[in-house]
C-alpha cells in the first residue's frame, strides 16, 4: 500500500535536485501504473519485463550506478532477499551491484516489522552500511492492525534524508543495533506555563540535547517517542513525535507513552511553577507592581521513579553551585538510575549550542566527568551507559 506515495517521493527527489531513476516491481505495480510512476520520474519505469527486453545493456549493472539507490515501503520480503544475496527480481539484482549509498524506508506491519527474522536482516544490512529511514509510529489503516511501529516515512523526509546522505559526515559513533526493539521515551525542549492568552514563562533550551538523543537511539535500532515542548527543530526522521508545550501537558504525555518503555531519558527544561489562575483576556499594562501567584508543577521524573517497575530512568540537573552533590541528591530522591549534571554558565555549553559538557552522577555520589562533547556525542555516551544499567540488572 505504501507504494502509492512512490510518485510524490520520486517528485520531492527531483525538486531536491537528483536525476531519478525508477525500479517497480510487480507487486508494486498492483497499487501504482507505470505512467504515473514514470511521469514522476522523468523517464520510463523499469521493470522485470523490461529487464529481460533486447537491450544493449545490462540494466540492473547501469541502473547499480546511482549515487543514492532509495528503497522505498521496503518490504520483509525485499529486505530478506537483499540480506541473502538473492537475485530473483531486477530490483535485487541491483542492490548486489550498487555501489553508492543505500537507504531503505521500510513499511509493514508492526508484528512483521518486530519478528526476529526480519530484524535479523536489518542487522546485516546495517552491517554493510545500509542506512534506514523509519519505520514510523503511526496508524496503518483498513488492511493494517491500528496503530503501530511500521508506517512509512513521509516523501519530504525521504528526500531530505537521501539528499543528506551525499554530504554526510561519519556519525560519532559506529551505528551498531545494540537497542534494536528497546521502546525509548525522551522529552526534549522547554515548558510554556502561560499567564494569559500572550504572556507566558519559559525558559531558552534550544531541545537540541533530548533531539539528539532520539536521534542516536533510532539509529541504533529503538522504537522511539520523543515528546517535545515548543523548538525551533525538525521532527527527527523515524520518530514518534508528541507536541506540547505544558508542564501539566508533558507530564500526562511522558506517563502515558514511558508505560510500556524500556528506557526514559528526561532532558527537557520543564517549568517548576505555573500560574495559580491563567487569564483568558490579556490584561493591560499597569504603572504599579503586579504580584502574580505560582503554584509547583507535578514533577515528571519523580513520578516516574514512583512507577519505575525495571525501566532505566535518566535525568538532567542544571546547578550553578554544589551540583554534584545536588544532583546525587536528586537521583536518590527521584529514584533515577543516573542523572547528567551541567552547568547554565559554562561557556559554549549553555541552552542553544551545539556542544555539551556533563558529568554522570549516581544515586551513591560517585560521578564521571565527560569532555566537551557535541550533544550527539554526548547522547551516544549516555546510551552507552543506559545499557549498562539495564545489563547490570538482569
């Protein structure tokens, strides 16, 4: 089914500026007709009929020259096809060709998408160096099972991440499926704890620190939902992303999808307080002093170390003084597993940039110490050590 979005990818490829070649199958060619496809592309479509037609090339060997060879609703059983080195269709015929890059964007179903067998061939094909877009959290429709992991990546993100394959620098850290399966729960961003319907109080965190955890812990395999309070940021490719921008509205959200997950990383910068009674008319600016009454926000990470049962808890503490015996303080009280503790005034590590420096701190006061990292790296260090404690505690 998700081949019908095929025409709409191949359209955002070429406005990114790539020359499209186009590769259908015959199941493919159930849900979608060649004009289409070859309208979209610019070119005729190949197929297994064009493949075996009089030609003076060998097709699959000239259409293996792409630079980018895009794999669009992949299925189980392309995917185990391509990890075995079968060559039974043209389009498995050029994959053992290729030799630029290879990005597969998966769709199936959730209970197809999770079987071993199928996970084991996405192994391999990650050990070769074949990237992944997705699959996506979303509702799979009539011929699906509601909602799931397995819904294919939109065109736009497609083409984004095909073109970012070109000029890709190599990640931080090797992409090993060591969470392959994990749920994974971030928050990211600050709160908005409005007044009235303009005024509000927040905070600067930029969100790039809990975006990038996301990041890494999808492309090293993890099921993935990030709820995010308001950032200027993309919705990371291959995540289930949830909006909000309450302390109150992240707190029932976090609850609700940290339930059934293995792993929860707290990074956001959530409001302490909020107004005791928001207005629902702006008031006009007055010459006297305004008093304005708070009221504490519910504490996320505390709630979720009351509800704990196994799942690896991880926070972020923010101090200006004593930090680590603070943040060990707060482990213990919260019942985190670990807390990464940084400091607001250090200089190019503060709310907005790129890098971060942190130190791991314990419920027992022992701490660690991290380098300046960039925040990707920093992310792939504290999943590095979110296994550890979930390995500990087997």
């Amino acid at each position: 089914m998700a081949a019908i979005k095929a025409p709409s990818t191949l359209r955002r490829l070429r406005e990114a500026g790539f020359k499209t070649d186009v590769i259908a199958g015959r199941a493919a060619l159930e849900f979608v007709t060649p004009l289409s496809l070859s309208t979209a592309a610019g070119r005729e479509v190949a197929t297994d009929d064009t493949w075996f037609a009089a030609r003076p090339d060998a097709q699959h060997l000239t259409l293996a020259r792409a630079d980018v060879t895009v794999l669009v609703g992949a299925s189980a059983d392309l995917l185990a096809r391509a990890a075995h080195g079968l060559a039974s269709d043209l389009a498995s015929a050029t994959l053992l060709s290729v030799r630029g890059k290879v990005l597969w964007v998966p769709a199936m179903n959730q209970q197809m998408w999770l079987h071993p067998a199928v996970q084991a061939n996405v192994q391999t094909l990650r050990h070769w160096g074949h990237r992944f877009l997705g699959p996506t959290h979303g509702t799979f429709g009539t011929l699906g099972e509601g909602t799931g992991w397995g819904r294919m990546a939109e065109p736009e993100e497609i083409a984004a991440a095909a073109l970012a394959l070109l000029s890709q620098t190599p990640d931080p850290t090797p992409h090993s499926p060591d969470l392959q399966n994990l749920k994974l729960v971030v928050s990211a961003g600050p709160t908005r704890e409005y007044l009235d319907p303009v005024r509000f109080i927040s905070n600067p965190s930029s969100g790039k620190m809990g975006y990038a955890v996301a990041l890494e812990a999808q492309a090293r395999g993890a099921l993935v939902t990030l709820v995010s309070g308001p950032v200027n940021l993309p919705d990371p490719p291959g995540v289930a992303v949830i909006k909000v921008e309450s302390a109150v509205q992240m707190h029932d959200a976090v609850l609700k999808a940290a339930a059934d997950a293995q792993i929860v990383v707290m990074t956001a910068a959530v409001a302490d307080y909020r107004a005791a009674e928001q207005k629902t008319e702006k008031e006009a600016k007055t010459a006297g002093e305004v008093s304005i009454q708070l009221v504490p926000n519910p504490d996320i990470l505390a709630a979720l170390g009351q509800q704990k049962s196994g799942r690896v808890l991880i926070g972020f503490a923010m101090e200006t003084h004593a930090g680590v015996e603070r943040a060990a303080l707060k482990a213990r009280r919260k019942n985190a597993d670990f807390i990464l503790l940084n400091y607001p005034t250090q200089q190019g590590t503060a709310f907005g940039g790129d890098d971060n420096q942190v130190t791991l701190v314990r419920p027992d006061g022992t701490s660690e110490a991290w380098p300046r990292l960039s925040k990707r790296e920093v992310a792939a260090r504290l999943l590095d050590e979110a296994l550890k404690v979930r390995q500990s505690a087997r």
